[in-house]
C-alpha cells in the first residue's frame, strides 16, 4: 500500500481537474469549502459552473428552504443565491463592498489596500499558543518580534509553507514576520485595489486554514486570544488613493483622517468582534473609546509613515481593525467614509 502522501501526489490526467468551491460561513469567519470534478482545465472563475451547499448546516439558510447556490457567473455581483430569491443572502458581504467600490468617485481614485493580517497559532488538544508550555507562560514579551531561534520562534515551517502556497495561488502577499506576542504571526497582503483586497485576504485565509489543518495546529483571529500583559492581534488596514499619492497628497491625508474621526464610533461597530479587549490603550494600540493620529505613533488609531509626512503624500495605517474582522466590510467602509460621506454642516 502506497504511503498517503504518496497518493495525494498522484499526477491526474489533464482532462480532468478537482475544482474546490470556497466561501464564507453564517459566523462570517468560518471558511467552508467543498470540491468536484470537472472534465478539463479552467482558465477564469466565470468559467466554473454553479454548484449548491445546505444552508442549513452553514448557518446560512432554514432547513425548509436549504439549497444555496454558489454562482461564479456572477462573481462580481452576487455570487450567492437561495432558491428562487435572485438577492445575494444577508452574510454575502462582499455584495455591498462592490457596489461601494462601483462608485464613479471611488473607482476613479483607485483605492489601494495593504492587510496585516495577524494570527496566534494553538496546540490543537489544549488550545494554548504554540511553543507555549502547558498550563504556563513563556518569558515576557521582547525578543519574539521578528525573533530567529527555537527559543523565540514556533511554527515558523507553516507560516513559510503558507508564504509560498500564497505565492504559488497568485495571492499577492507582500510579506511575513514574527510578532510580539509569540507564537503569534503576521501575512501581508497587497497593496491590492478595490474589492481585489477582500477576495485575497479571504483566499490567504482559508489557505493558511488548510495548512494548519495539516499540521494539526489550529490558528485563531481572535483579538486578543490571551489575557494579561501580552499583545492582541489586529488586521491593521493601509489605505491610499489617487490623490493621496499625488503631489500634495498629504492635505487630502489629513482630511481623510479627519472624517474617519468624526465617524469612530461607526468604524468601531464594523472592526471586529471582541475588539474591545484588544483597544485598551496598551500594547500598541489606542483606547476603543478615542479617536487619534499622529506620524508613526502606533499607539494612535490612525498612524502615518515618516516617508509619508516626509514626501508629503503616500498613505496612512488605520490600526483599530481587528484580526477577525471582514475584510469586504473595513475596506469599503473607509473608502465609503473618506471618498463618499460628506459631514454635515
């Protein structure tokens, strides 16, 4: 009998492929997925036919009315679909996200999204912090961050496994590192326009689920996954458009900063559940209740490069998202806060 890994490297035969179908659950950051066969290569996702999933068992759907329709076709629509009701199902976020993102004065400015996406990985049987000892903390935080050695590093073959499977997808990932806390870690990806950031961050996502699944590790978005003097884990989303990277791009800037201030606490509801554990005003991060910028303070809610100060126009970090939070719903709430929304007078 041939060893399991030998026969999941079996080569198929061109004519037929395995097609995996991903989307995203009713907790709205549960990734499911389900796969078939299909009888030649596929150049584009249009291409793919449509396929069903019980809504019912996803959260999604009651059980007298299950059949949810994944709809490729219309993947820059509505790509889901429940029996004879043609409107996308209440958690497909990405549906208001590209309509925000069709906007003329959005798209005309051209939104760039960088995602740092952070991360804690658990030993399965214990749900403890990798590297961690059971029932014990490691030394304090210090020599983690961006740290090299078995004594500061854990889990360093998944993240470069997932470094280079997103590379090999064509997820445009621009980097990893170690983080504060440890066992915890971080992806980059972008920068990536418009909607495109949502569709990648979700697709970086649910590869680092499968790869962890193989290493029998379990990896958390949770803000802040350990209690007491140790960092949370945030989604911090960077954010320019056209006229930010233009000369005199930092007026436009500061007055960008100025509406995602008078709009906190809207920002807040839509950053990530249990961000409130995270945004004490410790570990880097800035009270939940209080709006802030400055030039690169990261103890602020919003914080510009010195680069950006420096040549007067780039982009600037909104630090408050959550890592759990929906990438679809952040994205195109800033761009809708800062491009769209007038204050009134």
């Amino acid at each position: 009998m041939s060893l399991l890994t030998d026969l999941l490297n079996l080569d198929l035969d061109e004519k037929e492929i395995i097609a995996e179908y991903i989307w995203i659950g009713g907790s709205g950051m549960d990734i499911r997925s389900k796969a078939r066969t299909l009888p030649g290569p596929v150049k584009h996702v249009k291409d793919l036919p449509n396929w069903n999933f019980d809504g019912s068992s996803t959260g999604q759907a009651p059980g007298q009315d299950s059949e949810v329709i994944i709809y490729p076709q219309a993947i820059f629509k509505d790509p889901f679909r429940r029996g004879h009701n043609i409107l996308p199902i209440p958690t497909n976020k990405r549906f208001e996200a590209a309509k925000i993102f069709s906007e003329k004065k959005v798209a005309d400015e051209e939104p760039w999204f960088g995602i740092e996406q952070e991360y804690t990985l658990l030993q399965k049987d214990v749900k403890w912090p990798l590297g961690w000892p059971i029932n014990g903390y490691p030394g304090p935080q210090g020599p983690y961050y961006c740290g090299t050695g078995a004594d500061k590093a854990w889990g360093r073959d998944i993240v470069n496994a997932h470094y280079k499977a997103c590379i090999y997808a064509g997820i445009k990932i621009s980097g990893i590192n170690g983080e504060v806390m440890p066992g915890q870690w971080e992806f980059q990806v972008g920068p990536c326009v418009g909607i495109s950031s949502g569709d990648q961050l979700w697709a970086a996502r649910y590869i680092l689920e499968r790869i962890t699944e193989i290493a029998g590790v379990v990896v958390t978005f949770d803000p802040k996954p350990i209690q007491g003097d140790w960092n949370g884990a945030g989604a911090h989303t960077n954010y320019s458009t056209k006229s930010m990277r233009e000369e005199g791009g930092f007026e436009i800037i500061k007055k960008a900063i100025e509406k995602l201030g008078l709009r906190h606490k809207e920002h807040i509801a839509a950053y990530g559940e249990g961000n409130e554990r995270r945004l004490t005003g410790r570990h880097e991060t800035a009270d939940i209740h209080t709006f802030s910028w400055g030039v690169a303070n990261r103890g602020a809610s919003i914080r510009v490069g010195r680069d950006t100060e420096r040549e007067g126009k780039g982009y600037f970090e909104d630090r408050r998202p959550a890592s759990n939070m929906d990438p679809y719903i952040v994205t195109s709430l800033i761009a809708k806060t800062t491009l769209l929304w007038e204050p009134s007078k």
